[in-house]
C-alpha cells in the first residue's frame, strides 16, 4: 500500500526539518512505495503555515524593535535623571552586578563570572565566545548519551533554547564549516548521536582554538600556515635569480650565442604530523557542574594546544635515540613526545648549522645579539652569491628573540632591553612580547628552559643551568594544516568514565639557510 510523503514522515519519526528527499530516500532503502500525487489541500496547509511562521516572525522582529527602543529610551532618562541630581549614572561597566551587556541568561552569567575578561570583549566576538562553550557543553552532555543502559545527563530547556540561539539561529547563511584539505566538510565534533552532534560541526569553537592558540603563543601566531592538499605536501619556492651577464655587440650573422643563465627553483615539503589530547573524567556529573567546567575547559585545551605546537616548532627534534636529542640528550625520550615531530628553530643552529651558534661561556654580552643576527644574511661573503641573497635579518622588527627567564631577567639587568611599560603596547605588539633589543621583539615562553653547557637538555634539572637565545626570522618557517581539531567524546565501559579526544593534523618545515641563529651556555 502506498504512503504519502506526510504518512511515511511519521513513519520514520522524521521531524519536520528532514527535507523531502531524505524522506524518499529513507523509503526508497525500506521498500515503501510512495504515493506522490499532487494533494491540493496539503499544497494549501503548507502555504498557510509557512504564511502563518512569516507572520509570526515579523512580530516576533518588531516586538524586539519596540522592547530595544523602549531599553534605549529607559537608558536615557535614567541617565539624564542622573544628571539632573548631579550623581554619575551607574553602568555595567562600573559595576560587579554582572556582564557588561544586559539579557544574558543564568548560564551565560556562569560562564562570565569564571572568565571577567570576556564581558569586556566586543558583541561579535562575546557572542562567537558564547557559540564555543554552548559547543563544547552540548557535546559533553551529548557523550553521555552513547549508551542507553546508563543514566544520562539531559540539557535543560535554558541550555538548549541558547544552544540553539548561538548555533544555528544566530549562524551566517553558509556557516564556516570546517574542511579537510581538499575543502570537503569534515565533522570537527561528534556524540554519535543525531541532534548532539551529526550537526554540530563546531565551526565556532575550532576557529576559537587556532584563534587563541595564536594568541597565546607569539611563535604560532607569526609563522604562517597553509592548508595542505595531502599527507606530504611540496611547496615550491623560489630559488637563486637569474644571473645577469656582461656581454659584447653582435656583429655578424655567425656571432656566438650568448651564455644562457638558468632561473633556479626549489621546494620544501610539508609533512603531517598527527598530535592529540586526551582526557578523562569520572561519571560522577550532573548538568551544573558541566555548566561550570566548560569555560575552564576551553582554555585548557586553547593554552595545551598553544604550549605544545609552539614548542613542537621551537624545540623540534626527531632524533629517537638514547643520546642526541637537544631536549633529552641522556635518555631515549618516549615515542609520543611532541617535540619528536620535526626538526625545530633551535635545532637548525645547533645540530644542522652549527656555525649559526654561539658558545657564550660566560655572561651574556649583548654585542653577541647582533652577531647573531648578523648570521641570519648568509651571502656576505661572495660578490656571485651575496646578489642572491635573502637577509633575514635585515627588518629587526620581523625577527623575534626568544630567551629563557633567566637570561631574560639578565638582559633587563643589563639596561639594554626597552620594555613594553616604557614603548606601550601598541597594536603591532604581539600577545607575549616582553620588550624589545635594537628593535627586536623579545619573548620568554614556558617552553624556552635553560640548558646544559651544550645548548642541550638532560634529564638531570639542575645540570640544565645555562641560559640560551635564538634569533630568528618567522618567516623563514612553514607550518601546514592536514586536519584542525577534531573532537569526540565517548563513555569508557565498565569504569564509570567520559574520554574526551583532541586529534589534529600539523606540519612544520624551514625555508633555505640562515633562518636562525642561536647562543648557549651563558651563565645566569
């Protein structure tokens, strides 16, 4: 017996936002035969309905309209009632009594009291920072949906109406899906469960990662990263110019050719390099408490992914051995250790290039700073190669310093840094920036540590107690993108416990020589 498009819609309990065409499909896959002829009573219910929703979104607008004129109205009076009797008027901004823009929900206000920062925040960027922990909480609670024998933990109509408000109704006509490299939609976020996260691709919450992982970290934020196409991706660059040559006239029709010059190419490539995350709680959770914990979530995951690939680019070395590598020199560092991904800044100057280092061996002396930065032009030396030549050095305000705290506190004591209380921070100054040397911006990130007298670490702290600094050019560098962050979150059976995943695909190579240069074993 046939169904009509409405019967086998209940059917298959599909609500009424499943378009027609899954329906038929749905059908199709059960063997039903649909009755598609035209009903024109449906045709008539359909028109009403979508007239009545049009009619009911219009006064749904203007009742906003009329409540936003009559709050402005109010604002104003009381503001001029204020004046009136000589007493400055009261804002949010001058008061603890809550966020800085009025009609956020309890939850909202939650989330604002354990990050105050993020009231101060523009309305576009505070509400793409609202999107992200609705995100975020909706895909915990979801997880707990993954077996139906348990006890799950259920949104509340407040949590879901602003879920709904910041994901889909306040969402852009084409949303910024996330895409592997290809520009395929990839799913960034899954419950595996339709409603909790086949939907959700947690566009907003992804971007909001890279965008404070940038932030977070100055090596990051400055290193420019392009999408890759595949697992290992070349990327071609220029090579050495053309040779311009001093020639004769031609005189005659049997005159030799002139010498030809080649234009050179070259590429470097990119290869992915898989990192995750994982973390682990207990079931012991209810609604509130996952309200709470998702604010201080996202910002653990923002400044683990921050740490981590800064470091993975800065102290980068895939030598996998007993002895060798610069950030573990007297053991063999376990295989998930993130600087095992490539070959980072520091291990250019001193494992590839070691002529691009300095062994200090004794306090710092700032005129060592500029020879160093002086190495970063490697074609001084040979009028032939000194014409194609990149200086990376030659703009101090592209190059960062990077130093450990030690030697950073040393610099100050020596007067030569200017620090950013003294030149403010102006809006070409990047998150993390100490101060500046002849120019150069200065940073100290946790990564950064002190050393042995080698410029290499070993597993013994209090041997690694020589201060080190590298100088180098970000542009110099390369990071690729294979896959962004891609996050599930999953019941472990038989222990009570949630797994949450972090999974993300990144490369990282350098360009050419003379991109860094470094100088170790300086007392502190």
């Amino acid at each position: 017996m046939k169904k009509t498009l409405a019967e086998a819609r209940v059917h298959f309990g599909f609500a009424d936002e499943i378009s027609d065409d899954v329906v038929r499909q749905a059908a199709r896959g059960a063997g039903i035969e649909l009755d598609e002829t035209p009903n024109p009573l449906a045709e008539l219910r359909k028109v009403t309905e979508d007239l009545a929703k049009a009619v009911a979104t219009a006064n749904e607008s203007q009742r906003q309209e009329h409540e936003d004129e009559t709050r402005s109205v109010l604002s104003e009076a009381q503001a001029h009632l204020a004046r009136l009797k000589g007493a400055e008027p009261m804002t949010p901004s001058k008061t603890d009594a809550g966020p800085a823009v009025r009609g956020y929900t309890a939850i909202e206000r939650t989330w604002f009291e354990s990050d105050p920062a993020a009231r101060n925040l523009p309305k576009e960027e505070r509400d793409d920072w609202l999107r992200a922990n609705y995100e975020v909480a909706m895909m915990i609670i979801g997880g707990t949906r993954a077996i139906a024998s348990i006890n799950t933990v259920e949104p509340s109509d407040a949590l879901r109406r602003g879920w709904q408000h910041h994901v889909f109704e306040r969402a852009p006509a084409e949303a910024p899906w996330v895409t592997d490299g290809n520009g395929s939609r990839v799913r960034a976020m899954d419950t595996a469960e339709t409603g909790f996260g086949l939907e959700l691709v947690g566009a907003q919450y992804v971007s909001d990662l890279w965008a404070a992982t940038r932030n977070i970290d100055s090596i990051t934020g400055r290193i420019r990263t392009i999408p890759m196409s595949a697992p290992t991706t070349y990327v071609p660059i220029d090579g050495d110019l053309p040779e311009m040559l001093f020639v004769g006239e031609s005189t005659s029709s049997s005159a030799t050719a002139y010498t030809t010059s080649k234009t050179a190419s070259s590429r470097v490539t990119l290869t992915a390099k898989k990192f995750t995350i994982q973390q682990i709680w207990s079931g012991e959770m209810e609604e509130d408490s996952i309200i709470a914990f998702t604010p201080f979530l996202r910002e653990k995951l923002n400044m683990s992914a921050a740490q981590y690939l800064g470091s993975s680019m800065y102290n980068g070395d895939t030598t996998n051995a007993g002895t060798g590598n610069i950030n573990l020199d007297d053991a063999n560092p376990a295989d998930t250790k993130h600087y095992l991904a490539y070959d980072g800044i520091r291990h250019y100057w001193l494992v590839d290039a070691t002529g691009q280092g300095k062994n200090m061996a004794a306090a710092l002396d700032f005129a060592e700073i500029n020879v160093a930065r002086g190495k970063l032009n490697g074609g001084d030396d040979d009028i032939d190669n000194a014409v194609k030549n990149i200086n990376w050095g030659r703009d101090a305000a592209e190059l960062l310093l990077v130093a450990d705290w030690s030697t950073y506190m040393a610099m100050l004591d020596g007067d030569k840094v200017t620090t950013v209380d003294k030149y403010g921070p102006a809006a070409t100054v990047l998150t993390g920036e100490l101060g500046r040397y002849s120019g150069i911006p200065i940073i100290s990130p946790a990564y950064a540590t002190k050393t042995d007298t080698d410029g290499f670490l070993v597993d013994t702290e209090a041997t690694n107690s020589r201060g080190q600094i590298t100088v180098f050019n970000p542009a110099g560098f390369l990071a690729g993108s294979r896959r962004e962050v891609q996050l599930f979150f999953d019941r472990i059976q038989r222990t009570d416990q949630f797994l949450l995943e972090l999974y993300s695909r990144r490369a990282f190579t350098r360009f050419g020589g003379n991109t860094a240069a470094g100088i170790y074993n300086i007392v502190v």
